[in-house]
C-alpha cells in the first residue's frame, strides 16, 4: 500500500533501504535526504489525504500545506483496471497520466491559485473502466488560508508604468507565457525531488504583496534567491526547457517543463546556457546570475506553476516526486 510505502517518511532512516526495496520505482532515497539537509529553506515533510473508493482505488493528495498556491501531489492507486480518471476542482479538470509503463499508478498535479479562497474545497474523482463504465467519489479538503507579507520598495518609474511603446512586447510575451503553461506535456519528465537552483538564502517570499513607490501593489509569483552575479544557476528537476530567451520583465528567462503541467522558471539571468527544445537534467547549470530585466541588483527569482495556478515554488522540495525511469533507482 503506498500509504504504508510513505510512512517511512516519518519513521527516519532505518526503514528507508527497505522501502527501497520493496518500491524501486519510487526509491526517494539519499537523494531526496540530500534536498532535505541542504538547506533549512527546505521544509521537511508534507501532509496526506486520502480517499478510497468502493471499488478499492486509493487516492493520495500530499502537500506541504493545504493552502492555496502550494502544489498538491496526487498519486492513484487503481485497484482495477481502469483507462482515464481525472479529478474535477472547481472549473478544472486534472487529468491522471501514468507515470512508468511497469508501474500501476498514476499521478496528477493540482493547485488552487495563490489568491483563490481558503475553505473546504470538493475534490472530484472520476475513474474510467475498461467496458466503459465510470465511477465518481468525491473527498472535501479544508484549504487553509496562508499569511503573506506585505513590503513598501522603492523602484524606478517604469516598473511601476512601463512606457507605452513597451505595450505590445508586454502582451505579446504575456501570450507567449500562456501559451507555454497551457501545454501538458503527457508525462512525467522530472526525475526525483526538486532541489534549490542556487544555495543561497531568500529575501523575498512567495505571495510577498508589494507596494511600489506607495502606489501600486503587487503579488510576487516567486521566491528571490540572493545570489552574485555570474554564479551558476541549476535545473531544480529534469525536464525540457520551453523557453530561453529575453523578456521585459523577467529579462533572461529559462522555462523548464517538468511534465504534467507543472514548470519552474529561472529569471533575471545575465548569461542562458539551454536552448529551447533542449533537454535538461536536475541540478544541470541552465544559466548563470544576473539582473537582466526589470530587477534591482543580482539575484535569482525562481518560480513555479501550472496552467490554473501560481505555486510557491518552496512547496515543489517538500513532495516525494517519482524517480523517472527503473534504471535510475538502481542504488550503486
Ligand atoms: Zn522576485
């Protein structure tokens, strides 16, 4: 059972060769421990909910938090045979894929939007089977409301008010980006847990509402990371960069699709060291640092999401993601 499976989570150390053993797909091994301990940015563990239908398929939702703007995991365990299943959160539909041909289970990535409201939230459940028939069930997850910052920061007048002849590379990069996050890559191309792209520390969170020059506010989609100009900037998981190149606001940007939906970028960089199309692999140096873009100084702004919602990238370290292919979890 994989409840069992993720137990050892909790239990430490001792458990985890056996684990390992008994689940090869998912080893979550030193590796993950490594993301643990490199940072105390990281947070240690998730909470699960679970749900298990008539017909014996166990559904599995891990978060660090269930809050809005956090990544949800869901990971179904079908106890038959089934060929589609998806879950329904209110407008959207979160279709299940298979993650490994050998393994008999399927995950999806969900999140509520930063800004959505806290509260119960019905999760809906829908299985296929292979004659056709389909079941629903639905589990109610309270969704807690989270506490931002609020910050006052002095920037140039153009970041508050891009000048109008800026206007249409604005829209047309805001639709580049759209266009991007709407595509479902239909697997799973990460490869284990998330790492920090860069080991320094933070000085401004997700959710941290701004208010420049006294006037305009804003919400920050991602995490800074102070940083020194020209250091390297690393892949947070496997996946294929979607884009590599110069925006106004984010200047040098690298997009990394993780598969599922779910993509990491990398901005403010002064050098890009992928192409888009180009195959990455976790800890992979994508780019080095900068403050290309609208920036104030040398960092990195690292940030997540998915189609429907801006994800707090922090929440990414926290879940236990599948290792990628069989051979990858062979420990040497
Ligand atoms: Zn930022």
């Amino acid at each position: 059972m994989i409840g069992n499976k993720f137990g050892f989570w909790k239990m430490g150390l001792a458990t985890m060769a056996l684990s390992f053993v008994l689940w090869p797909f998912w080893p979550l091994n030193s590796v993950f421990l490594r993301a643990e301990t490199k940072s105390s940015l990281s947070p240690v563990g998730f909470e699960e909910r679970l749900l298990a239908t008539a017909s014996g398929d166990r559904l599995h939702l891990f978060a660090r938090r269930f809050q809005p703007g956090e990544l949800i995991l869901a990971r179904l365990e079908p106890g038959n045979k089934i060929i589609g299943a998806w879950i329904g959160l209110n407008q959207h539909r979160y279709q299940f894929l298979k993650i490994l041909a050998e393994n008999p289970e399927y995950i999806a990535f969900i999140s509520l939007d930063a800004t959505a409201e806290p509260g119960d939230v019905l999760f809906r459940l829908t299985i296929v089977r292979p004659d056709k028939t389909w079941e629903a069930s639905e589990l109610m997850v309270k969704m807690e409301a989270k506490e931002y910052r609020k910050r006052k920061i002095q920037v140039a007048p153009e970041y508050v008010q891009p000048p109008t002849e800026v206007q249409e590379r604005i829209e047309r990069e805001a639709e580049l980006l759209r266009a991007i996050f709407s595509v479902v890559s239909p697997s799973w191309l990460g490869d284990g847990p998330f790492l920090l792209p860069h080991h320094g520390k933070l000085s401004a969170y997700f959710g941290d509402q701004r208010v420049y020059n006294e006037r305009v506010s804003s919400f920050h989609n991602g995490v800074d990371i102070i940083a020194s100009w020209g250091e390297p900037v690393r892949a947070a998981n496997s996946g294929r960069v979607v884009a590599a190149s110069s925006f106004y606001f984010s200047g040098k940007m690298v997009v990394i699709d993780h598969g599922l939906g779910l993509f990491t970028s990398y901005n403010h960089l002064s050098r890009l060291l992928v192409r888009r199309g180009q195959e990455v692999k976790r800890g992979e140096i994508i780019g080095l640092v900068g403050s290309s873009g609208l920036s104030t100084g040398a960092h990195l702004h690292w940030s997540a999401r998915i189609a429907t919602a801006r994800v707090d990238p922090l929440s990414l370290l926290a879940l236990p993601f599948p290792v990628r292919t069989a051979s990858n979890s062979q420990r040497k």
